[in-house]
C-alpha cells in the first residue's frame, strides 16, 4: 500500500493541505492535493481519476515526496524555449 511518510518530515496531513491550497502554481498545488487524498485514504489510482493524472504520476509524486521532501514536488519550468522577442516592445 501507497504510503506518504509525512512523519519522517516532522509534517502533518495539514500541511500538505495548506500546501495544496496556498501553493503559487495549479501544478503544485495538484500535487500536494493528490498527497493528501493519500493520506486520507484514497489509493493512487483513485486519485489518478479524479484528477484525470496516471496513476503511475501520482505515485510518483508520493516517492518523490518520500525521498525528498515537500520542496521536490514545488513546479519548476523546466523546458521550452522562450519567444524569440519575449518582453521586448516593437519600439526597441
């Protein structure tokens, strides 16, 4: 069974519910949210259905979590390029 070992983190369900609520970006905030659906009980794959995520990705999330902390599962964009004239005015 899927487990989110927020005691080895000296956290609770809460915090993870705080994070899913006030956290800057909708990605993170997902991911704290699938974490605490976890913690209530629910399994990755009913989390994965609700939040239209795999299942795999939400167990992802939760080793993730496990392995490194809450500060591992925060969004960073990672990819893409930006545009070629990003934050210039035509005037420049």
């Amino acid at each position: 069974m899927l487990k989110v070992s927020y005691d080895k983190w000296g956290q609770l369900p809460e915090f993870l519910r705080d994070l899913a609520v006030n956290g800057d970006h909708p990605r993170t905030r997902e991911r704290f949210f699938a974490l605490f659906e976890i913690c209530g009980g629910k399994s990755a794959s009913q989390v994965g259905r609700e939040t239209g995520r795999n299942h795999q990705t939400v167990m992802d999330w939760v080793r993730r979590y496990n392995k490194k902390g809450h500060e591992s599962l925060f969004y960073r964009h990672t990819g893409g390029n930006l545009p070629l004239f990003a934050g210039k005015s035509p005037t420049d």
